[in-house]
C-alpha cells in the first residue's frame, strides 16, 4: 500500500501565507492518492493462456464439448465442468464478429489515435475475445473482416502484448 | 411444518497461508468437488447456489458471484450472496437450509471462502485508510472488560490457544500445526493486543468450505448418514450504541435462546454434545460461552480451567481447532457449521467426539454484531 501526497502551491501567491491561512482568491488543495495493489493467482488455466502471450501465441482451452474458449475460462460456463488443462493454439488471425468505433481516444485506452473495440473470433475458436483494432477510420471496419494481432515488442504476459489488431493485408 | 433439511455434503480445502497454485474459481471449486462427492451428487442436481464472503476490500473484487457463477456451476441457476461480515460463512449455511425449508428448492449448494494472500484484510477492514487496529485491537479492550469482570486468570487464554492447536494436530485441513506448543511458549510469545497474544490470535488463510443441503427425502436417501438441522437462529446488533453490553451483546444472548427454544433444548451444557464456536482470539471461548448461557455469569473460564472444553472433556469445544488454527475469514463461520455436521454425522475421523448426536454451530462478526447458529443433530426429529 502507498500513498502520494503533495501540497499544490497556489499560482499566485502574493507572499508568504501562514499554514492554515488562505488568502482571498486563493485555493490550496492537497492530493491524497491512496493504492493498494492485490495479488491476483491466475491457476493454470488462465495462467496458461498469459504464458502464452509472452510467446506471442494465442491459446485456447478446450470445454469438453468440444467448443474452444478463447481468452480460455477454467469451467464451462454451459456446464460448470473443468476444461481440458492442455491448451490448444488458436489464431493468429481472427474474426471481427462485433465492434463500435471510439472517435476520442482516452488517456487509458489502448491507442492514442481513433480506433475500434471490437470481438474478435481466432481462428480454431469457438468464442471472440474483447479487444482494440487498428483500422484508422470507421469506413475500413465491418463485422467479418479478418484481423491479425500486432505484437508489442517486449512482452509481460498481458493481453495487452498484443498492442492492436490490424486489417489483414 | 417447515421442510426438513438435511447436510448431506460437506468438503473444505486445505487451509494455508497462501495457496498461489490455484485461482480464487479453483479454491472454490475443490471445495465444492468434496461435498459434491461426500453427497454423491453432481452440479447438475443442484437446484441453486448461496455464496458467502468478507468484504470485497479484501480480495478487491467487487460482486464476485459474477465471475464465479460459472466455476459453481450456477449458469441459469438462482445465485445469491449472503454478507454478514466474519459471520457470513455461517449465515449462508442458513440462507441455503431456510431456502429448502420453505420448499423453495430441495438441493442447495452453499459455498464460502476467503483467499486472504491477493490482499491484506487489516487494510480492508480499516476501510481503505491506513494504520487500522485490526480486528484483535478492536476486540482487546471488550476482552479487558471480560477479564475484568469475571476475575479470571490470564493463563486462561493461553490453555484455549494450547488446546484448540492441540486439537488442530488431528484435523488435517487445519492450517496451524504447531505440535510442540505449550502454555509458556503462548506466554512467551509477543503480546500483539494487550491482552492478546500472538500465539492467542488466528492466522491469515487461504481456503474455501461448501455444504450440500437437501430436504428430507434427499437426507433419507444420502449415501453417508446426514446431519439434520434441528434449529437455526440469526440476530444482529448495531455495533455502537449507548448502554450496549459488547462483553455480552444481546442479539448473542437472544440468537442462543432462539436457536435452544427451536430445538427444545433446555439445558445447553447438559444436552449439547459438541460445539464449535467462532473463536478467532482466545478468550472468545469462555467469552461465548457465557455470551450464549451455557455457563452462568463469571463461570465461562472456570468451565476452561476444568478442562470441560477439551476433547475428553464434558462440553468439548472446537474439536477442529477452530478459527485460531485456520482463518479464511468468509470460510471459518461455515467450518464452524460443516465440523458440527461431521460431528453428529460421525465423520470427523481424528477429532470424533465419541457419541456426538447433538451439536452447536455458532459464527460471529462485525463488532461482535451478527450472530449465525445452528443445531444439528444425528437425528431428525
């Protein structure tokens, strides 16, 4: 657990104030960031999957219908049974079953520039999993263009080693 | 005439300081795996499923039924979670019995667990603010008060420690094992609260515990011998109020003479076989046991320093080891209900209490505010 504090100056002050005095006109705020940073064990089903990206391979588990989970679930969601712990490779290039367009980009999203949250089929998989398409303009998106990832070049084991999809060439 | 209902399952995982080998679906779910097969049942012949949990402060995520609806296999199931603070374990396994009771459903999974390694529960009980007194330094002064009151001698707590670890020697899914603890070493060690200390307090663990309840005909028909529910009970108190007896609440006195009533027991030391009573610092045992009438005013510690409480003993008391040896805060008041279930199902292997057909489950939480009980009994009338 951390915590950041630090005492924001007012922009003009006209000297010295006192602690605890404030001049007219002037506003003093304090920053108080509290963290607390949890530890989340992933078991080796989602782990599997993490392991994965860090090799730049896309995995997913198999349910024991048959069907092929990817970002893999350790339960069947139809069933509750555990899925197969051998993971399977699915993709690179992928599916865009459903996306909307993100005009203004937003300091935590994914790119600085417009892009599409969209879901995304591997090939081999049976379900999409959620993320960001590199496609430069609204018009170059539709529901069933295939995608290919675009690796970040140092992985860490987050689904965000892939940085974005981009249209297939 | 309610529904009869029956603990036909009961599994627990491990309990361990950190069980980085599994995620939070998978704790779960080796728990609910060993009632399932305790009960020779499958997910499919659940009808709905109760979870219990501490705050989300603890682990950090919120609303957690949702993420593990498909690890307890509850798709298009009736999911509910129950929060009564460290209580909860205990209060679900209440949920889940009145749900089959009432005849709502007849196979209930009730869950509860905590992984006490992804966060650090002194800091989510302190709300997010930093340098909180923990729970030992929020019950110290109400157990001054108890010490104070009752005259009893201070080894009385370090015999508790002693014995519920003793006892934890023979429970294999106790997390302590502290094999050469002794009262001098309880009295050497640190003092954490005063009068608390270390070796007087419970440890942090991992772990998750699941019962399986069914109504009478599901318990007539189980592949093991059941556990009937004789009676249950729930109370809560405000945690700060003007005149409030914290030493003694009373939504502890009222919830105790609740649960007796229904169960037609009129004389609780005598006709009580075994109980297991949510004690997470030591002296919480002669504490409850006056809190709940089995011994008079001023007589909890004097049952203790007789050795009553001991497994040999005439009331024993926490057969398992208790809280103080494995504390998976949302877990432990369901430990409490599911080692009494053994208890009276004859099942508890090493830490059987011979003859036990009559046991008190109790769980407590919050500022010693909710209370969860139950008697369970090898029979069902």
């Amino acid at each position: 657990m951390c915590s950041h504090s630090g005492v924001t100056e007012p922009a003009a002050a006209p000297g010295p104030t006192p602690p605890g005095q404030t001049s007219p006109g002037q506003t003093r705020t304090v920053e108080n960031r509290l963290e607390f940073p949890y530890t989340r064990t992933v078991g080796p089903v989602i782990g599997g999957f993490l392991a994965g990206l860090r090799e730049q391979r896309l995995l997913g588990a198999r349910s024991r219908t048959g069907r092929v989970l990817v970002p893999p679930l350790e339960y069947d969601p139809d069933t509750g049974d555990p899925v197969d712990p051998d993971l399977v490779e699915v993709g690179p290039q992928g599916t865009v079953t459903t996306w909307t367009w993100v005009a203004e980009p937003k300091p935590k999203h994914p790119l600085d520039r417009p892009f599409a949250v969209a879901l995304i089929r591997p090939d081999g998989a049976d379900t999409a999993l959620v993320h960001a398409v590199d496609a430069g303009t609204p018009e170059a998106m539709h529901t069933g263009m295939v995608v290919t990832p675009r690796w970040r070049g140092e992985p860490t084991g987050l689904v965000t080693d892939i940085e974005a999809w981009e249209p297939r060439r | 005439m309610a529904e009869r209902c029956a603990v036909v399952g009961v599994g627990q995982t491990h309990f361990t300081k950190r069980r980085d080998d599994v995620s939070m679906p998978g704790l779960l779910r080796e728990a609910v795996d060993r009632a399932l097969d305790d009960a020779e049942l499958t997910l499919a012949d659940i009808d709905a499923v109760v979870i219990g949990k501490a705050p989300d402060a603890f682990e950090g995520i919120v609303q957690p039924e949702l993420f593990l609806a498909d690890a307890l296999g509850a798709a298009g199931k009736p999911l509910m979670r129950v929060h009564t603070a460290g209580s909860v374990g205990g209060s679900t396994v209440l949920v889940a019995a009145h749900l089959v009771q009432s005849r709502i459903h007849r196979r209930v999974l009730a869950v509860a667990w905590e992984k006490q390694s992804e966060g650090n529960a002194q800091w989510g009980l302190a709300g997010g603010r930093s340098g909180g007194i923990g729970a030992g330094g929020a019950f110290a002064p109400w157990i001054r008060a108890y010490i104070q009151r009752s005259q009893a001698p201070e080894y009385i707590g370090w015999m508790v420690a002693v014995k519920d670890r003793l006892n934890a020697l023979k429970n294999p899914y106790a997390h302590l094992r502290i094999a050469d603890i002794t009262l001098e070493k309880v009295k050497e060690s640190p003092m954490l609260w005063d009068p608390l200390r270390f070796l007087e307090s419970c440890p942090s663990s991992d772990g998750a515990c699941a019962v399986v309840l069914t109504d009478e005909a599901g318990g007539r028909r189980a592949p093991r011998p059941p556990a009937w529910i004789a009676a249950t009970a729930m109370r809560s108190e405000l945690g700060q109020f003007p005149g409030r007896d914290p030493v003694r609440p009373q939504a502890g006195v009222e919830c105790s003479a609740d649960v007796y009533r229904l169960a037609g027991i009129t004389d609780p030391r005598r006709q009580i076989d075994v109980a297991e009573l949510y004690v997470p610092f030591s002296w919480y045992e002669p504490m409850w046991l006056e809190g709940h009438d089995i011994a008079g005013p001023g007589e909890g510690w004097k049952i203790v320093d007789a050795g009553e409480t001991e497994m040999g003993g005439a009331f024993p008391v926490n057969p398992s080891g208790g809280v103080l040896s494995s504390n998976a805060i949302g877990a432990s008041g369901m430990v409490r209900f599911a080692e009494a279930a053994l208890q009276v199902r004859g099942l508890a292997g090493e830490h059987q209490v011979d003859g036990a057909r009559t046991a008190l489950a109790q769980a407590y939480g919050g500022a010693a505010q909710y209370f969860a009980l139950g008697i369970l009994r090898s029979d069902p009338d």
